[in-house]
C-alpha cells in the first residue's frame, strides 16, 4: 500500500471527524441559547431562529451537514426532531427543546 495514499485518507477521516465534533459543539452552543429564552412567548419562531443561526454558522465555517448519501448528520436530525415536535404545539414543545439540549450535553461530554 503506498504511504501518500494511506496519509491522505488518514488526514481526510481526520477532517471528517474533527468537522463532525465541531457540528456538535456548535449545536450545544445554540441548544444552550435556546433553553435560555425556553419560556419565549412564540417558542417556534425562537426555535427557527436558533436553527437558522445554527445552520448558517455550520455554512460559514464550511462544515459539511450531510454525510456521502445526502442524509442528515445527527447533530442536524435532533433539530429537525425538536423542529417537527415544537411546530406541532402543546405541553410538548418544551419538553422537545429539553430533550435538544440534553443530547447535545450527551454528545459534547463524550468528546
């Protein structure tokens, strides 16, 4: 096996991961925001804003949300979730921006 081939793809799966960490620690970082202004009086739209930033950041420093098959990373699925659930109103919403924020704490506290 020839060493450059082998540095290269080391060097990428590296990238990959490092993208990956970086995509959670900024999802941490808009859940935490968000549970700050849980008690909004319009929840949903606080919610699409703090995705909207959150997706926008993601785009400026240039991380890739999607993996190879066009399906969503799991730090993009969980706010799709909390999305979905909070559109829908009722004793829930809160709950689903808990539960946001809760694995991201999960998921930042393993790195």
């Amino acid at each position: 096996m020839n060493s450059i081939n082998k540095d290269k793809r080391r060097t990428y799966e590296t990238n990959l991961q490092k993208d990956y960490h970086d995509g959670l620690k900024l999802s941490y970082k808009y859940s935490t925001s968000l549970m700050k202004n849980i008690d909004s009086d319009d929840l949903y739209d606080t919610c699409l804003v703090n995705h909207g930033q959150f997706i926008n950041e993601l785009m400026n420093k240039g991380i890739n949300y999607t993996n190879n098959k066009k399906k969503d990373k799991v730090f993009i699925q969980i706010w799709t979730t909390m999305l979905n659930t909070v559109s829908k109103g009722g004793d829930n919403s809160k709950g689903a921006v808990r539960l946001l924020h809760q694995t991201n704490q999960q998921r930042v506290s393993s790195l």
